[in-house]
C-alpha cells in the first residue's frame, strides 16, 4: 500500500504555552518542489504543523535545487522536504530533528511483469526521474536516465511510451497513478530502491523556530496524529485538485 501511514484519531490538545503563542499568527514562505499532488499533500500536512505554533505559511515553487538555493540565501523562510544531512552545503538551513515524511523510492511501469524479469535487467532501460530531486539523480547514476520537469510530466511520459520506466514515491506516485492514470496498466515493479524520510528546514533567521517545530512534530509521529493529517490531506486533493498550498 503506498499510502504506509497509520490513521489515528487527531483528537488532542497543545500545551498552553503553545496555544498561548499561537493567538499571535505570523507568516513565513516556504521553498518547495510544488508541482505534483504528492507534494501539495506533504505542503498542506506542514502547513497545519506551522498552524499549532501559530504561524501561517505559504510556498514559492521552484525546480530541482533552486529551492534550496532560494532558501540558503534568506528570499525564502525554509525548504519544505529534502533528505538530512545539507545543512553544510546550505550553512543558513537549520534541518529540524524529526522527519514529516517517510517515502519509498519505486520503480514504475506500465509493462507486463516480463519486463523487468531481475533488478538488473531494468538497468538498459530508458530511465525517467524528476529533475534537482537528488535521491532520483544518485539512483540512476551509470544508467540511462531522461529528466522532466515534474512528477505529472514523469507519468504522462511512461503512459506514452517515450520512457521505460520511472523513478517516483510510493505517497507521490501513488497520489498520480491514482488521480489521473487509474484505467492504465501503470504499477510499481520490486521492492522499494530505497527508504527515505525527508527533513524541514529552516532559515536560521528563524532558529527560535525550531524547538518549536521539533516538539510538535516528535509529538505527532508519536501519537500517529500524522497519518491523519495526511488522509485530511488526500482527501483535500481528491476535492479540490491543483490546491494545497
């Protein structure tokens, strides 16, 4: 199931100390590769976590590494979701200690099962991933890849044959095949390539930010309130597509 998130009640409570700070709203914009519904979903789950500590964002899309690069210099507040460990090639970001996201990098494709009989054999194939999403670019070193825009264009290609296969998430992924390829033969082939959970980062302009953000995140992957968070956010998107953020 692509969607590995539990669904809990969202029936709790901040502290005071949190509600008391959040009568006072502010607002912050947020870098992000915006343009597939898995992300607005993953948009709309950090916008409610801003919300609980009283601030309101909104989001600058941009491609590939210009997102990070927007937010180093200070034109934005953070970066939405990337992989750990950037802070020293983006020395103004400051990664938040919890992941809000948890995602399994998948082959897709619309071939029978024949096609890709061995791991191997999926290697002298015409290859599609994303362009600037760096686990894609590390996954397909020495292969053959084709690059595009943005996970829609990714699909729209492997259904018109110009690319084999496909690199994309299993939340990401899942949401496109979904939404707007569901009477295909497209599919994930194999276990996951790799298991990644992605980060927030935050301007360090903002570092008194980030205790804040660490706690209520840590507090709703523990309560399994994220995995509600998330079906809100499915949900949105199957009513209002193309809104998010």
């Amino acid at each position: 199931m692509w969607l590995g998130i539990a669904v809990v009640s969202l029936l709790s409570s901040t502290d005071l100390s949190t509600r008391a700070f959040a009568d006072t709203e502010q607002k912050l914009v947020i870098s992000r590769l915006g343009h597939g519904d898995g992300d607005l979903a993953i948009s709309y789950v950090l916008e409610k976590i801003y919300a609980r500590i009283g601030y309101q964002i909104s989001f600058a899309d941009y491609q590939g590494r210009e997102s990070l690069e927007k937010a180093n210099a200070g034109v934005t507040d953070g970066e939405n979701m990337r992989r750990p460990g950037l802070s020293p090639d983006y020395p103004n970001l400051i990664q938040l200690s919890a992941p809000h996201v948890d995602l399994r990098f998948r082959i897709y494709t619309n071939h029978d099962d024949d096609f890709l009989p061995t791991v191997e054999s999926w290697k002298e194939k015409r290859v599609g991933i994303e362009k600037g999403v760096l686990i894609s670019e590390e996954l397909t070193q020495g292969l053959n890849p084709y690059y595009f825009n943005s996970v829609r264009e990714l699909f729209e290609q492997l259904n018109a044959g110009n690319v084999d296969v496909i690199i994309a998430t299993d939340l990401i992924g899942g949401i496109e095949v979904l939404k707007n390829f569901p009477n295909r033969k497209i599919r994930t082939h194999g276990p996951a390539l790799k298991v990644v959970s992605l980060f927030h980062y935050v301007h360090k302009r903002h570092a008194d930010l980030v205790p804040l953000l660490n706690k209520e995140i840590k507090y709703l992957r523990e309560s399994g309130e994220l995995g509600k968070l998330y079906v809100d956010a499915f949900n949105m998107i199957r009513k209002h597509p193309g809104e998010g953020g």
